[in-house]
C-alpha cells in the first residue's frame, strides 16, 4: 500500500493531514498541497472572508436604507454596493461554498476515497477562484467605480457605463471555468473511484446531491460563460451582438441569462440539501425516510430546473404560450423540493432529537426555505408575478431561498463537520445563543421585504416614499441583530480552531456514513485500508425506535 | 461483487476510463459554450434572414473549403498519430503530431489572410463602413468574428496541447502501454475540428 512511503510520527502513528509534511513545508504546503482536505480548507478561509466583505456591503445597504433620502453615500456608491454584493454572495460565495469546502473534503471520504479523480485540476480550481475574487475586489478600487449594473448584468446598460465592467465580467466567466472544473472533478470521482463496495444506493444523499449539482454546473455554466464573454467583446471590440443600437437583442441577453441563472439557484440550493440530509438522521438518530425519493429528487431538480428560466421576464412581453409554460413548469419544479421537505420532517416524527446546533441550523433551513419556496410559488403565478416583479418581493424571496436555504445549510454544515475537520469542538451553547440571534435577526430583517414588496416598494431603489420608512426601520435593526449572531457565530468557531476543546473521538456526533470512521482530524491517506462498507448509510439499528413502514402496517 | 483485491490494484494504478471521462465531460461543456453562440447566430438569423444572406455573400468560399480540408485532415493525422503510438512505432507517432501542428498553422494563416482581406474592406466591428450597413450585417460580422475569433484561439490551444503531447512522447512518458493523454488530446482537437464543420456551412454555404 502507498502509506508504506508515509512518515510515522514518533507514536507510530499517522500524522494528520494538517500535520502531513510532503514536498513542501509551511505556507506553500497549503497552497501547492493536492490533498482534496487542504484545497477544502483553503476554499472555507477565502470564502468565508469573502462572504465577511459581502455580508459588510448588505450591512451598508441596510443602513443607507434606514431614511427615505440619502443616509450615508450617494446614488452611484448605492447601486455599485449592491451590484456588488449580489456578485459576491451569489457567485463567489454560495455559488461555490459547500461543494468547494465541504464537498472537496468529505465527498471522496464519504466514498471511501483517497482523493477526487483530479487533484491537480482540484488546485486549479482554486486558483480561477482567486483570481476570479480578487478581480472583484479590484474592480471596486480602481478608479472608475464598481460594476453598477445589479449582479444580472442586463444590456444595454452593462454595455454602456463606463465602470469597471470588464473586471467583474471577467471575474464571471473565471469563476464559472472554476465551478464548471470542479463539476467534472466530482462527476468523475463519483463515477470512478466510489470504494467496490460503495454502490449507488449505499452513497450518503450529500454525495448524491453533489452529484446532481456538479451535472448543473457542468451543463449550464458554459451559456452563462458564454454569454457574459460576448458582452466584454462588445464593450471592447464594439462588435454588435447584443446592443439594440447596433441591432442587438437585450431580451436574448436576458433569456441566455437565466438559462444559467435560474439552474444555478439549484446549484446553489442543492449541496445544502445534501448537508440537511446528512444532519437530520443523525440528531434525530433515525434512518433518513424515503432515501431514493431524496436521491432522485436531486436529479429532478436538476432536470425541471433547467427549463424555467424565463418566470424571471413575465413582465417582457413574451408570447402568451411561452408564459403559460413557463409558468406552469414554475410550478412542477416546485415538487421535487417539496418532497424533501416532506421526508426530512417524517424523518424527524418520533426520533430522539437532540437540539445541537446542527439541528438547529437544520430545521432553521426548512422553515426559511419553505417560506422562500412558497413565496417562490406565488410569483409563479403570471397576474400575481406582473405585480410582485422588481419589487421588494423578489428580494425576500431570494434572500429566504439562497440565505434562509444555502446560508442555514452552510451554517449547519461548519457546526457539523468542522469539529471532524480541525479536531476541536467549539463551545455548544455559545452556538446556540448565536443560533437564536441569527435566526431572529434575519427574519427581522427580511420578512419586512415582503410586506415592502406586497406595498410597492420598488428593488434597487435609494430613495423611497416614507410610507415604507417603518420597515425600512424595522428591517435595519433586523440586519444589526443579524450581523451581531454571525459574529457571535464565526467568533465561537474560530475561537475553537485555536483553544477548544482537543477531540480524537472518531464519531463525534453518532453519524453512520464512512466520514466518521476515519480518525479525527483525518489522515492524510484518509482510510488505512479500503473500507468495508457493510452498511447503508443511515442504519441506526440500535437507538432505532420503529420505522415509519413498520409503523403504518 | 468483485473481490476487494482487483480494486485496490485499480485504485493504485492509473485508470485511463477516469482520464477519458474528464475529457468528455470537458468536450461536453465546450460543446455547450459553442452551443450558446449557435443559438444567437439561429436567433438573429431568424429575425435578419435577408441581412444574413447579403452578408455571408461577401465571405470568401475558397478560404473557408480550404481550411475546412485542411482541418478535416489534420483530425486524420492526429488519429493516425495515436495509432502509430499504440503499435509501438514511436517516430511515426511525433511525425504525424507534428504534421496536424503544422496544418493548424496553416489554417491559422489562412484565417489571417483572410480576415485582412475583410479588414481592408472594411467590414470590422466598429468600422465606419459596417455601421452604415443595416443591423443584420452588423449582427452577421459580429458573429462571424465572434464565433470564427473564438473557434481560432481553440485552435491555437489545441495546437499548444499537442506540442506539449510531442514533448511528452519524445521522452517516452507517453508510449505503447500509456497513451492516454495523446488519446484525450486527440479528442480535444476532434472536437475544434467538428466545430469548424458547423462554422463552415453557417458562414460561408447557406445564402
Ligand atoms: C419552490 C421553488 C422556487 C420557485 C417556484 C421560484 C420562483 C421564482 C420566480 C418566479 C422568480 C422571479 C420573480 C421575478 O423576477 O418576478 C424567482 C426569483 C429568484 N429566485 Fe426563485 N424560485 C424557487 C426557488 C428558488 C431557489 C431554491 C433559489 C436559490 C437558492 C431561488 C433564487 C432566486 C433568485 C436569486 C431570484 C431573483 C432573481 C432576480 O434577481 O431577479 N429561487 N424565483
Ligand atoms: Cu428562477
């Protein structure tokens, strides 16, 4: 075996993969390692920092908003910050974080894996990420200002001002050659190098759902790819394409747009559906009900999602036909979500439950995202979509979906594993005071937004009518409350890396799937030996009260 | 289900099915970038039908068969060039590389050729001459340099993989028992080689 060539430290043991010393020592070990665990833990610390810049400009936002006028910057700085922000928590942080972080360290570990099938595309990856951020980052300090077009990059405007538009677009495109690399890294690992005895039914449903995921990112990037690539050629070579002065379409823009976009919410969404199937049978100690359902429930996302895009230009005077469709297609995606939903609550009927922060992040998850779906359906609804769309609605909707549903499932996620990953537990109850502050700030923030909205209350507006200023208000100091459980939040988990609690335990919170057979902090080999996978991935034989078939008959 | 033993030799050994699906699924997604500027050319197309075919008139028919011959035969070589390799006759396996270089090269000058012509006629993006001409020329030359521009730097990545391939065979880490990065990099130019097939009548042939 290939752990002959391992150093053993002076206990004979193993070192961890922290420890690992191979060609490189210090910082460059880390930043030229191949090891999937370090490419995960160099993701979580770059877009953890991003998602600090991102949640700092939506800070911003939120109190330029507290008086109807100018509060503290002007139009133009308003509207880069926002852009700003969809650009940075949409594609550089959501976009990428729990495939990037959590899938690259335990998806070949939940395989019985050594490492992805790629590892050094693996690095790659994480590269393009870089560069494709810090292109951001110096867009909005350049002079000429940030992007100011909102993160949907509509023609002709993103043609025509005269900000740094280039960098962002660029920045774009780079990021979505990163995630659609990474997808065809996992699409391969998941193919090719699952432990022999790991079938497709015995994989644990994250695995399934990144599987599900990388498909959608592999298909759909290239025509977001694409069509943001033909934009900086017209910006820079004025070649006509989409400008309508040069006889251009911009609703062609718009429609190549959502192509991507709208398949790219599942991107987003899915991996955290993955991470919510995972903690849900372990602190309710039950088997996860209707595991196929689940399973296949990603793929059908993957396929229904791909075919709705246009429920975002209802108001662009499309032909009746192509709205009925697309509304009524609107609708049908909505099942496979809902049936998650459906199986994780019978998941939780008669387990013994243990409120850990995990699970609070967890059930968080599906009470924001069934607010956001739900919502999702009303502006499914054409007449209703006419009214509701541009307005304040859309925002609380995306912020429930993509917040409420992968921010939750992020925050679960780092509660879950992140003990495994750095070997120290953080301090249980200082996360769930940080929980309750976190999940009572954002709905103090966001549920506003739909009120706003159902008022008229435009988006993307820097003046408002002072009818709205009472949310407004209210929604500000949602945003503070919000801002103090993140740091609470990131500050307790961070304390722990240094000074918590050491754990060697290999199980640490009673989960059956492989990730939690290996040693804690894992090897750098992971598994000694191939594993043995005997069991399904959620068998809890012992604590196992009754299943739900078992119950009905 | 197989013995554990025969995995674990698969798992320590290179697994050429893993390298070929990478690529595929690569091929796949280029097909699909390439495929979003299809769907524009079919849009605009459909709205400027009469632009369209005043436009692809002024295209110079010879250029385009000549180069669509030079790459059709250039993917011959390259396949020729993996069967050299697998029967062992590695001298023949460099040559043939070497040759499908050489015609990217030359459809590269071709295409430069070309492309001045164009240039001197005026018909370049943002030219004054171009502009004057109804939106639909304008959309076909932007396509056409669009679509031809980024098909032309596919070409020219494909021709720098290749050469990287040579230097690899040259010091035998690509031989008769392991082709298989010539074999993916033989798929990367099939697939630069099978959208020109598409360009090719799009542009040049249907008026
Ligand atoms: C039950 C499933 C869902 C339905 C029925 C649904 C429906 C819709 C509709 C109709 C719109 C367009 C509204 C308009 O612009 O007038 C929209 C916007 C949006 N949705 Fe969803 N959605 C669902 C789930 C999701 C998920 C899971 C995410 C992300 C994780 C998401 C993210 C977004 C975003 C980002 C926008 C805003 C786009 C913008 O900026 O204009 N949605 N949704
Ligand atoms: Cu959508």
């Amino acid at each position: 075996m290939a752990s002959d060539s391992i150093a053993l430290d002076h206990n004979g043991h193993e070192p961890s993969y922290l420890e690992y010393e191979g060609k490189h020592k210090g910082l460059l070990g880390w930043i030229l390692s191949t090891d999937h665990k370090r490419i995960g833990i160099l993701y979580l610390i770059s877009i953890l920092s991003f998602f600090a810049v991102g949640v700092t400009l939506g800070f911003l936002i939120r109190l330029e908003l507290l008086t109807p006028q100018g509060t503290i910057v002007g139009p133009q700085a308003y509207n880069e910050f926002f852009t700003l922000h969809g650009v940075i928590m949409i594609f550089i942080v959501v976009i990428p974080v729990i495939p990037a972080v959590f899938g690259n360290f335990f998806l070949p570990i939940m395989l019985g894996a050594k490492d992805v099938a790629f590892p050094r595309l693996n690095l790659l990856t994480w590269y393009l990420y870089i560069i494709g951020g810090t292109l951001v980052l110096l867009s909005l300090i350049l002079p000429g200002g940030a992007a100011d077009t909102g993160w949907t990059f509509y023609v002709p405007y993103s043609v025509r001002t005269g900000t740094n538009m280039i960098f962002t677009l660029t920045a774009v495109f780079i990021l979505g050659f990163s995630s659609i690399l990474t997808g065809l890294n996992f699409l391969t690992t998941i193919h090719r190098i699952r432990a022999p005895q790991m079938g497709w039914f015995k994989m644990p449903l994250f695995a399934w759902s990144l599987y599900a995921t990388s498909w959608i990112q592999v298909i759909v990037t290239p025509i977001v790819g694409i069509t943001l690539l033909m934009v900086i050629v017209e910006r820079v070579f004025h070649v006509g394409i989409f400008d309508p002065s040069l006889g251009g379409d911009p609703l062609l823009f718009q429609h190549m747009f959502w192509m991507y976009s709208h398949p790219a919410v599942y991107i987003i969404i899915v991996p955290a559906m993955g991470v919510i199937s995972e903690v849900i049978p372990v602190f309710s100690h039950r088997t996860i009900f209707g595991y196929k359902f689940i399973a296949y429930s990603s793929l059908a996302i993957a396929l229904f999602g791909s075919l709705v895009w246009a429920h975002h230009m209802f108001a662009t005077g499309m032909s009746d036909t192509a709205e009925f469709v697309f509304s009524l297609l609107t609708f049908v995606v909505a099942i496979p979500s809902a049936i998650k939903v459906f199986n994780w609550t019978a998941t939780l009927y008669k387990g013994s439950i243990e409120l850990e922060a995990p699970l609070l992040y967890a059930l968080a998850f599906i009470f924001l995202f069934s607010i956001g779906g739900l919502t999702g359906i009303i502006q499914g609804a054409l007449n209703v979509d006419i009214y509701l769309t541009d307005t304040y609605f859309i925002v609380g909707h995306i912020h429930y979906v993509v917040f409420g549903g992968t921010g939750m499932g992020l925050f679960a996620a780092l509660h879950y594993w992140l003990p495994k990953m750095f070997g120290r537990m953080y301090n249980k109850k200082v996360a769930r005071v940080a929980f309750w502050f976190v999940f009572v700030g954002f709905n103090v923030l966001y549920f506003p937004f739909f009120i706003l909205g159902w008022m008229g209350m435009p988006r993307r507006s820097y003046h408002y009518l002072p009818q709205f200023q009472t949310y407004h208000v209210i929604s500000t100091v949602g945003s503070w409350i919000l801002v103090i459980g993140l740091v609470l939040m990131l500050g307790n988990l961070l304390r722990s890396l240094i000074n918590g609690k050491k754990i060697t335990e290999r199980n640490i919170w009673g989960g059956e799937t492989l990730e939690w057979t290996v040693e804690t902090p894992p090897t750098f080999e992971n598994f000694e030996n191939i594993p043995d996978v005997i069991n399904g991935p959620y068998e809890y034989k012992q604590n196992e009260p009754a299943t739900i078939e078992e119950e009905v008959k | 289900m197989s013995t554990q033993a025969v995995h674990v030799e698969a798992h320590e050994h290179r697994d050429d099915i893993r390298s070929r699906m990478g690529m595929w699924l690569f091929l796949f997604s280029e097909l699909l970038l390439f495929g979003g500027l299809f769907l524009m050319y079919s849009v605009y197309r459909f709205m400027h039908q009469h632009d369209f075919s005043i436009a692809s008139k002024e295209m110079n028919t010879f250029f385009g068969t000549m180069n669509t011959v030079i790459l059709l035969t250039s993917s011959l070589t390259m396949a020729l060039s993996i069967t050299a390799i697998k029967r062992g006759s590695r001298k023949l396996s460099i040559f043939f590389q070497l040759v499908t270089i050489l015609f990217g090269i030359t459809f590269m000058v071709n295409k430069f050729i070309e492309w001045s012509a164009e240039f001197r006629k005026g018909n370049f993006p943002g030219s004054a001459i171009l502009l004057n001409k109804p939106p639909g020329q304008i959309l076909y030359f932007g396509l056409y340099y669009s679509m031809v521009g980024l098909h032309g730097i596919h070409v020219l990545v494909g021709m720098g993989l290749i050469a990287f391939m040579t230097r690899l065979t040259i010091k035998g880490i690509i031989n008769k028992d392991d082709y298989v990065k010539l074999e993916t990099a033989g798929l990367y130019w099939h697939l630069v080689d099978i959208i020109w097939i598409f360009l090719f009548p799009l542009f040049y042939l249907i008026t």
